[in-house]
C-alpha cells in the first residue's frame, strides 16, 4: 500500500493509516518531491503528471512491486 500526501502535507500525515494496514500490507508513506525533508526540483515541470507517476513506478520497482494499493489525498 502507497500512501501519496497532498500540498501541504508530508509523510507523517499519514501516521495513523500506517498502524492501522500495517497488519495486512507492507505500507510506504514518503515525502513527494519538494515536500517534508525531500529535495525540491529545479524546474516546475517536474511536479507535472507524468513526473509524479514515473516516481510512483519507481518507488514500486525499488519496492520490488509491480502494483499496488494506491491511497493518495
């Protein structure tokens, strides 16, 4: 289970849907770029779309998952 934060928001927004699953999936909650302790981008354009989906297909692929239960506010 992926947890993905909203602006303004940072992982630990998610702290109580983390010991809640954590019984019945693996669940990650990190920090999108630029936000919380993450590096931020140079350029605006990686906060588009596509940027954010090919981190999401990387995590999972460093993961070693191929999907995932995708919970994102």
């Amino acid at each position: 289970m992926l947890l993905l934060h909203g602006f303004p928001e940072f992982w630990y927004s998610w702290r109580h849907q983390l010991r809640e699953f954590k019984s019945e999936y693996r669940v990650v909650a990190l920090d999108l770029r630029g936000y919380g302790e993450s590096d931020a981008p140079a350029h605006q354009e990686s906060y588009k779309l596509d940027c954010l989906i090919a981190d999401i297909k990387d995590i999972l692929d460093s993961l070693g998952y191929s999907k995932c239960v995708l919970i994102g506010h």
